[in-house]
C-alpha cells in the first residue's frame, strides 16, 4: 500500500540526539503539525478541538530517518534495557521496524481556525518529521491502566539535574521543555565519560552539556551559524 | 511511502455487516495475527508474552474494503451520532481517510512458539485484513484516562437482548462472541423496521435475525454453502 504524508511535524528537535524515546516523557515540548497544501481543510478538522472536542491525538508518523533500504531485524536492542539485550521487534517500538510506522499520542494544544495546523505537546518526533494519519484519543477504546506492559513498566523519570554555566537565551517555555529533555539523559545507553562534551541541535540554537555525577552542565548555547 | 503487510487477520467477521465499531467492545472475540512467510521468526515476537510480557498490542492496520480509487472527503458522518452528523474526517475514526490505516488494541491472548501468529481479543477488524505493524500497548506512553473524548466519549453499550429460536450450533465461545456483537446492535444507524430479516456472516455460518422492540432473535444459523 502506498501512503502519503498529509502534514509535517515542527519542533526544536532537528536532529535524533535529544529526541525523547516515547510520548509524553518531555510534556512541555511543543511543535506544530502543519498539514500539506491538498489535506489543509478546516472542515476535516470540525470537532477536534473546542468545549465538545478531544484532548488528545494519535499520530501515526514515518521513521523517516531510518533508510527505505535497511532490511528489518527480528531483534533490536532496546536503550530502556541498557542496549545490550535483544529483544524480538514487535516487542518494542524501535524505528527499525519492517514499516518504519511510528505512533504517538500527544495533547492538542490548539487547532489553527483556517486547517492549517495543530499546535501539540509531547511528542516524540523530529523535526520534519512526516505524518500519515491523525485519529482522535478514545478513552474507551484506547485506554488500558492495568495492561501489564513488560520490560517498557513504568515511565523512564528523569535521572540528571540540570545547571546552566551560562544565561539562557530561550523564552520559559521553551527553557522548561529543554530542561525536562536533558533531566531524561540524552546520552547513549551506559555511556559515562565525565567531562565529555555533548552537542545537540534546539529550533535554532546549538547547546552543548557535560555530565557528571548525576547533573547536567549547560555549558555554552547559541545560534547556529 | 510504500509499506507491505506483515501480517493477515484472521477471524470469524467474513463481511463488513456486524463488525464491532471500535475495538475492544466484543471482548469475546477471537482471532489469530497469521505472519505472512517473510515475517514468520520467533525472534521478532521476543518479550511479546509470557511472565516479563505485554497484555496488549497496538495493530496498524489497512481498512482494505475501500476502494484506493476512493477520493477522501474532509467530513465524514459517525455512526455513533445516528450518522446524520458531519464531522471532521480526523475527528473520527472513519475508514474514509486519506491514509486508509486503522489503530486498534487488541489483547494478546497466546503466542506461537514458532512465530507463525498471535492469538487475540476484541478486534474490529474483518477476516482477511492486512496488518502492518504491531507494538506493544504501554501504560505509559499510550493510557490516559483523563483525556476529553468529544462525541466519543463513553463506550457504545449494548442494547439489544438477544434471543435464539434455533439451537446455536457454535462452540460456547463463539456463541458468547456471537451474542456480544449482535447485542451492540449491528442495523445501520437510525435503522428500525421490525420483522425486517438481516443477515449476517459468521465463520462458516450465516446468521439470519430480526430485531423489534429491543430484543434481536436469532432466527435461523446455517452453514454456509
């Protein structure tokens, strides 16, 4: 089957490093879903959002970063079990996947009245980022509190302190959202070299952090040249 | 984006005529995930089930009873508000969508040793459907109870009682699943015609009822021929 993206994903994640590995672990990170020219109807939209609408959405989204050309592996290694236990794909939400799919529930912040796009927060995607569906957030159909759910029990908390050496250039918002990702730990699975420098891409900023005893530096963030 | 199935459907819903509207509201309902050859590996369903396992799976699947040809329209009318109500297409959960995939989650009921299916719960899918993806349902990233859920709110509950006038040739199991979907209330929306005789396939069966005065009757169950 041959699928067609109708709408974009815009935040201030533009490359992987920093990506939250699922949903709703950085609440505060906002992005715009900005739909294609020939799916941009304000009329597909009518009951999403307003006093009789849904709070949440599901994205259905291309692991576009992963190559068309790489064959799928029975087993992938999660980063949640430290990388070095194989586990059988359907098993997880790895991007390497056969159909590179991925899904996300985020809240709906705001619908733009011409179609154009919807505001979220929460999700776990790239900038640029394609998107092939949106489907509403049934409680009913969608919502299972006692699913026991594996090695995935519980959500990953956040495990760094986070210390600016420097003033941040960024608005609140977008301050909290940056914070709340670092505290998650964006660093390769068991990776530990104190005084290691880290860089990673924020909308248009470039930010670079060291870690070391369980807190986070900031050490430097400015605009991309 | 070109994506392939992985997977086919497998269940006792041979039409589209008394299929659930949304997962999970016939519980009693069997079916079996058969992995096409090419994804056939024990492997790949690895930490799927068993004592470390997950209860549910998320399916992504393709509603392959409409036609590609099918121009996408951005309104669609529920069936769940007497199908005389527009709604925006992505406010919904309709198959008439520009990307013709489908969400449900589905409760694992066994796997395979050797990889070849999964057994499930409570899909609204039709016999024969392609699945490309399956994950697993996790409480953290994909539950939340508090979500508003517009005109969805609330599962449709049963409202008809059901009653036979022949002996049910089914297993128990079947009979129950039978019973529960009948109970839903499969007629069109709006659709209230007593001594009407509707049809239904089942498995191997054909089911004939009739439906007045809030009790459906289960008139003849035949082979099929």
């Amino acid at each position: 089957m041959n699928i067609t993206p109708i709408a974009d994903y815009h935040g201030p994640l533009t490359a992987k490093f920093g990506l939250p590995r699922q949903s709703g672990l950085a609440g505060s990170l906002d992005g715009r879903i900005v739909f294609r020219p020939e799916f941009r109807n304000p009329d597909a939209l009518r009951g999403l959002s307003g006093e009789d609408g849904f709070d949440r959405i599901w994205l259905i989204w291309g692991f576009s970063e992963v190559p068309e050309s790489k064959a799928w592996q029975p087993t992938v290694r999660p980063p949640r079990l430290g990388g070095n236990v194989r586990m059988g794909v359907f098993a997880t939400r790895s991007p390497f996947r056969p159909n590179r799919l991925g899904l996300s529930c985020v809240k709906i912040l705001s619908v733009a009245p011409d179609g154009s796009e919807i505001r979220v927060a929460g999700a776990d995607l790239m900038d640029g980022t394609p998107v092939y569906d949106i489907k509403p957030y049934v409680v009913y159909a969608d919502c299972f509190p006692e699913a026991a759910t594996g090695f995935a029990a519980g959500a990953p908390q956040p495990r760094l302190k986070v210390e600016w050496e420097t003033a941040s250039p960024l608005s609140p918002e977008d301050t909290a959202a940056l914070e709340e990702i670092l505290a998650l730990d964006p660093r390769p699975a068991y990776q530990d070299e104190p005084g290691k420098r880290y860089g990673m891409a924020f909308g248009a900023y470039d930010v670079a952090f060291t870690v070391a005893d369980g807190t986070l530096t900031i050490k430097t963030i400015g605009k991309k040249i």
